[in-house]
C-alpha cells in the first residue's frame, strides 16, 4: 500500500506531460483511422471520460475564488484544459493581452516591441516594431516576432481566428483588455441637454 501511496504522489514535470500528449494524439489518430466497433468503442469511452473531466474542472472553477482561478489560468497545462472544455475565468481578449505582454521582454532584447491592440471580430490585433537595437546578428525581423506572437496568442485562444499586425501609426488606440470596476464607477453621468426654445 505504501508504495501506490509514493505513486500516487508523483508528479510529471512538463516535459513528461508533453511527451504524453504527442502520444495520446497519435494513439488517437490511429484509432480514428481503424475500422471496426472496437475503435468506435474506444474514441467514445474517450469522448466520454473528457467529458467527465471537463465537468469536474468546470465544477472546480465554480467553486474556486479569484486568487485560485488566477492561478488555474496561470498553470499552462491547466490553462489549455480549460480552454478545451470551454471554462476558462478570463475572457479570450485578456488571455491573449497576457500573452503579448509575456513576449514583449523578449521582443525588447531584439531591439523591436509588441503591443497589444484589441479584437476586431475573431482577429487579433497587436503593433509590432521591429528594431535595429541588436545589430544584424539577432536575426529575424517584424514577420518573426508577428509569427511568435500568432503562436503565442492562438495556444492561449484557440477562439480567435488568426493575429494581425496593426501599423504603428494613425490608428486609434483600443481599449485595454480589462477595465477596472472603480474606473467605471468614477464616471459622471450624462448632464441633461438644454431644449430648444422657438
């Protein structure tokens, strides 16, 4: 018994995890690929156990205050589950927000920058400067960094469309993603409009 105990308690590191997954994709391509009810039987079972797994994380959400959820959604491995079963706690436009400021250190090294623009329907929107700050040997450009960014921000939102780079210039600025509950309240009220005398 003491040894399931110590089993039980073994944890994966990400590498292992991510190991795992590669195997379960191509276990799962060979199954949709196979022909009998035996692989029938098994993709149901495995559509139904994701199912139970995706309720009991949604139950777990429900019921976890914001310093848990923050943390939830901080976890990578956590994070893409909830987005998997549709019970992510931040909207899709702070996830992918989050993600360009993540790269944006990076970006800064190379001598360019990323930020963040907003949504237009199902695109994301950031600005992207590409720099010389590094000399020529850094490599790439402003289409590496869109590219990275496009990665970063689709495996965090997999309900956006694609990611597209805004020009620097000119265009209006959009809203930040999260808008504090007091900046709202902190707004005057409409003032009445005098009438018009005839």
């Amino acid at each position: 018994m003491a040894d399931d105990d110590v089993q039980a308690a073994v944890r994966l590191p990400d590498r292992a995890v991510e190991a795992r997954l590669a195997r379960l994709d191509e276990g799962l391509e060979r199954l949709e690929s196979a022909p009998g009810p035996a692989a029938r039987d098994a993709l149901e079972a495995v559509r139904l156990l994701t199912e139970v797994y995706g309720e009991a994380l949604a139950r777990v959400v429900d019921r976890a205050d914001e310093t848990l959820c923050e943390a939830l959604a901080d976890d990578e491995l956590l994070a893409h589950l909830l987005v998997l079963h549709g019970v992510h706690p931040e909207p899709v436009e702070r996830r992918a927000a989050r993600a360009v400021e993540r790269l944006r250190p990076a970006v800064r090294e190379r001598g360019g920058d990323v930020e963040w623009a907003g949504v237009d329907g199902t695109v994301a929107r950031v600005r992207v400067k590409s720099g010389g700050g590094c000399g020529s040997g850094c490599g790439g450009g402003s289409s590496d960094v869109t590219d990275a960014v496009r990665a970063a921000v689709l495996a965090v939102a997999p309900e956006l469309e694609g990611v597209e780079p805004v020009p620097d210039g000119g265009e209006r600025r959009a809203a930040p993603a999260f808008v504090p509950l007091a900046t709202i309240k902190r707004r005057a009220a409409p003032q009445p409009q005098p009438q018009e005398t005839r």
